[in-house]
C-alpha cells in the first residue's frame, strides 16, 4: 500500500509555500538592485558590479553557475546506476580551476575586458577569430541553458504534476526578470542565497536516506556494489575509468573559467590576486558539492534496496534522471514543506545558471556586436543589453522543449553534446595565449577542424542505434514493490529491461538478458570509434585544434611580425612557482657575479 501512494504523491500547499518563497526572494534581489543602483545606469555596473566584488561571493557564484539541475539530478543519477566511479573527476577539477588561475587572470584582467571575445580582437587585431569564437560561445550557453531547464521542468513534473512546457515557462521568467532588472549583481547575490538553499536540500535527502537505512554503516553495505571509483584500465572505450577522469576532465573546467560567465567573475574583482582567491574559493566547494551528490545517490540507492522496491526497475520510474524527486516525495511525504525545499534546492541552481548565461549573452552582444556597428550612450546599451536578456531567455526556452524526449544522465549528455564547442575553444585559447606566431586564420580553421571532428563523433555516440550503450550496475530488488508493479514486471521483464532505461540495458540475474548484453557488446569497426569515452571528448577538440593552428600557423607566417598587444600572451614561466622562480634568479644573479668577480680587470 505504501508503494502506491508513494507513485501518485504530490506537492502538499506547504511545499508551495517554500517554493513561493525562493522564487520571491530571487526576484527580490533582482528588484533591490535595481533600485539601489537606479542613478548607476551604466554597463560597467551591469555586467560586472563596477569591478568591486569580493573573492568569496563571487566564488560562491562561480560554483553554482556551473552546477544547476545536471548536478543535483545528473550526478546523483550517475552514481545510482554507474556508481562512486565519477567522484575522480573532482582531480580534474582541481587541476582545471588551478589552471584557470594562473593562465585566465593574468590575461583577463589586466585587459579589463567586458567579453571575453574582446581578447581575440586585441590578440590577432582582426574579427574573424572573434566571430568564430562568438557563434561557439553563444551556441553553446544557449543549449547549456536550455539543458537546465529542461532538467528542472522533469523534476517539478515528477513532484508537482506540472507539465514541461508550463515549468519551463516559469523558471525562464523569473530568472530574465530579475536578471534583466538587477544586473550582475543581483545575479552575484542571488547566486550565494541559492548555494545556501541547494547545500540544505542536498544535505536533507543525505541525512534521511542514510537514517531511514540503519545508519551510515548499512547504507555503504547496502551501495557496496557502487563503491568502483579505482578503474586503471587504460582503454579509452570505458565510459569512466581513472585515465577519462582524471586527464579528460581539466581542459573541461579550464574552459569553464574562459566562458563570458568566468570572464565577467574574473574582472568583476578588484585585483588580480582577488580573482585567483575566487578560484581557490571555487576549487574545493565544487569538488565538495560534487562527492557529496554523488554519495546523495548511493545512499538513494541503499534506501531502496533496503525497502525492496527499486523504481528503476519496478518501472516506477521511467527517466533515470526523476530519480531524486521520486526519492524526495518517498522520504518527506510526511513533513510538508520539505520537498519542496529539495525542488527550491534545485530552482535555486538552475536560476542561477540561467541568469548568468542571460547576463553573459547580453554582454556579449552589446559588447561584440553593437558597440562595434552602432555608436550608443552607456544608458541606452544597458537597456538594449536588457532587451535581449529576453531575446535570449525565449531563445533558450526553445532549446529546451526541443529536448523533452532525451533521456540517461544529463552531466553525460551535456559533456558529449558541448564537447565539439569547449574542446575547440579551450585550445583556441592556449595557442593564442602561448603560441605567439599563431596566425588568424590559422586559428579559425584549427577550431573548425577540432570542432567539425569531436561533431561528427559526438553525433556518432549519442544517435548512432546500434551503438551498444554501458550497461548501468545491477539494480535493486523488486520483491517488495506493490502486487500491481511486481506482477507488471514479472510479465516482461525484457520489455522494462529496455523501456525503462530507453536502451541503456543494465545486468541482471536473468541468464537470457545478460547473454544478450554480451552478444551486443563485440563493437566491431567505426562502433570502437564511435565508442571513446565521451569524457575525452574536450580534449580531443583541444588537442586538434591547437595541432592544426599550429602547423598552419608554421606555413603562413608574414615576413615581417607585427608586434603583439601587451598582456594578450604568456610564457611558460607561469607555471614555475614563485618560490622556484625566486631560487633560480638569485643563483642566476649570483652565478653572474662571481664571473664578474673572476674576470681580469
């Protein structure tokens, strides 16, 4: 009987209530800004807070930008049916953002740059690498944002009974509303409120799973079989293995740092040392929201192990991503108001994410585009830049009805489809900030090529039907789900097999499916290639476009070099730490000194 109640509970009127209040206070912040900085009209105060924010905000910021609903439904969902091994990643993140410190800031900020596309201009004194880069940029946070809403429209579905279409409608205005209003620092502040709301949310469904399973002890009894974090096999083929997480993930989270989302933090910041404080703020509340979610799922999977109903495999669940919502009604139907705190958790991170990506695009297009074709005052551009707040939030709202029929975890979908845009430009950026002979043409067709090449395999792998997909691990028990689903799923196994999982077929005790599982398992051909992990996928786009750049770069240099702008490259000396820096000149200086010594007079 519990099980079925459990398949038709919804939002009770507190619930409501608490999701009312979110909402509410995000426009609020929204509004207050926009009175408080009403005789501040000016770009410099719209798109980057008049450059005097604090490391610790605007790290706080930076987390939850890149976090949204693929983290609170998509890694908790990863780990439920692939395990802890994702939590390797958190390496690569680290490394990322270190990396984002020594190369963006000394870049970034000295420029005072409002987009990051302004660079490429100062850096090949032509607009055809900026254009380039441009349509990637935009193409890419566009389908980013359209992502996050659709993810969090899934979740209100499953909890609220709301359909998409009118969920994605609502997230959407609220956040081109008080973005549109607010500016960057209403989107900074309401940034930091929201992270305050998704720990709490996270945090809840982690303490009453590992409660309702007898304690931390049988919780990883329980999950033992999604304790594999150690892969070392180096096959590139393996979805996550130690070597996909580990090496394909710091190019990822270094691109994160050079989108106009990571540009606008880094120079909303008042020095150069502020804006790497923001990262060694990012770097460790990331990577700790991170395994915390990942162990959100584990602990969700222990619960239902330990009830004997698993809804993956009952069929009670039938997208992989639903998982924690379903999860948040099982566990707080009877404390009204908590699931709704779960679902502000997940609002408060994909408002978040949408609101920068709207405040990024509308820099992007006054700064790359009207401001170069058009003569306006600061007044005027900033209410043109709140115009297509909207233009671009309508936009998005598109990209995300087009994927109401995608299913498997959103972190993979969004890092296999992206990979053809962030490979490309992070390499785009390392040749033009370390090679200095780089040319722009050169540079243009270097990303196209990395670009046209991790395209053709990321369409390869996510609509090629008969690429086998990795089996998920073995689910829990069914045996003591309600009559009406045990007998639903003793009456065709197979068929759950595949409808619940859209073709992601998962290992059971049954000797047929697992046969079948082995059978489909023998890729043969252009399936191995299209089979590379897509955690490579970045990197891949990277290494090809700065290969290709380069050694065009060699066959068209001019014959006379033209001086390049200051502080649009680097040497490889920024990787050396101060403190070996500091070591090998005083034994330079002192090396000199006793040659002079030495010498006849």
């Amino acid at each position: 009987m519990d099980g079925e109640e459990s398949t038709t509970r919804r939002f009770a009127i507190a619930d409501y209530v608490v999701f009312g209040i979110l909402i509410s206070v995000s426009l609020a912040i929204g509004a207050f800004f926009a009175y408080r900085d009403r005789k501040r009209a000016t770009t410099a105060n719209y798109f980057l807070g008049d450059r005097k924010l604090k490391a610790i905000p605007v790290g706080l910021s930076f987390v939850v930008t890149f976090q949204s609903s693929i983290l609170m439904l998509g890694f908790p969902a990863e780990a439920y049916a692939y395990g802890l091994q994702y939590a390797m990643q958190c390496v690569g993140v680290i490394a990322g953002y270190l990396l984002a410190s020594i190369i963006a800031v000394p870049i970034f900020h000295p420029l005072k740059v409002t987009s990051v596309y302004e660079y490429y201009k100062l850096r090949y004194r032509s607009n055809d690498v900026r254009y380039v880069a441009v349509t990637l940029g935009v193409i890419h946070y566009t389908f980013y944002m359209g992502i996050v809403m659709f993810g969090t429209a899934l979740a209100l579905e499953a909890v609220a009974g709301l359909p998409l279409w009118s969920s994605i409608i609502m997230f959407s205005s609220v956040a081109i509303i008080y973005t549109s209003i607010g500016g960057f620092k209403a989107v900074i502040w309401t940034d930091v409120f929201q992270s305050v709301v998704m720990l709490t949310g996270i945090v809840a469904v982690l303490i009453k799973t590992t409660i309702h399973t007898g304690g931390i002890q049988n919780a990883m009894y329980l999950s033992r079989s999604r304790v594999n974090i150690f892969n070392f096999n180096p096959d590139p083929t393996i979805r996550h293995s130690f070597w996909t997480l580990v090496f394909g993930a710091p190019s990822q989270f270094l691109y994160l740092a050079i989108t106009q989302a990571g540009i606008q933090r880094i120079n909303s910041t008042p020095t150069q040392t502020t804006a790497r404080r923001m990262f060694y703020v990012a770097a460790p509340v990331y990577s700790f929201t991170w395994i915390l979610v990942l162990i959100q799922g584990m602990t969700i999977f222990a619960y239902f192990t330990d009830k004997g109903c698993d809804p993956l495999a009952s069929g009670q669940v039938s997208n992989l991503n639903q998982i924690v919502p379903f999860t948040m009604l099982e566990l707080f139907h009877d404390y009204p108001g908590l699931p709704g705190l779960f679902i502000s958790a997940l609002a408060a991170a994909s408002l978040s994410t949408i609101s920068s990506g709207l405040s990024s695009l509308a820099a992007v297009t006054y700064e790359d585009f009207i401001k170069v074709f058009c003569k306006t005052t600061d007044r005027t551009g900033t209410n043109i830049s709140k115009a297509f707040v909207v233009v671009f939030g309508l936009i998005a709202i598109g990209f995300a009805f087009l994927l109401s029929n995608v299913e498997g975890p959103l972190g993979q979908l969004m890092a296999s489809l992206m990979g053809a845009i962030t490979g490309p430009e992070t390499g785009l950026f390392l040749m033009s900030v370390f090679y200095k002979r780089a040319r722009p043409k050169a540079a243009v067709i270097g990303t196209l090529t990395g670009m046209c090449f991790v395209l053709w395999l990321s369409i390869g792998q996510n609509f090629n039907a008969n690429l086998p997909k990795t089996p998920y691990l073995p689910l829990g028990p069914t045996d003591q789900c309600p009559v009406s689903l045990n007998s639903y799923t003793n009456t065709s196994s197979s068929s759950i097999l595949l409808n619940v999982t859209s073709g992601h077929p998962y290992n059971v005790t049954t000797q047929s499916i697992s046969t079948t599982i082995t059978t489909e398992y023998n890729r043969t051909g252009i399936q191995k290639f299209y089979s590379i992990s897509y955690m490579y996928f970045n990197l891949i786009g990277c290494i090809i476009t700065l290969l290709v750049g380069s050694i065009i770069s060699v066959f068209t240099q001019p014959k006379v070099q033209e001086p390049l702008a200051e502080h649009t490259t680097l040497s490889f000396s920024v990787f050396v730490p101060s403190c070996i820096e500091n070591i090998l000149f005083r034994s330079k200086r002192s090396y000199a000194q006793a040659n002079s010594e030495m010498s006849p007079m």
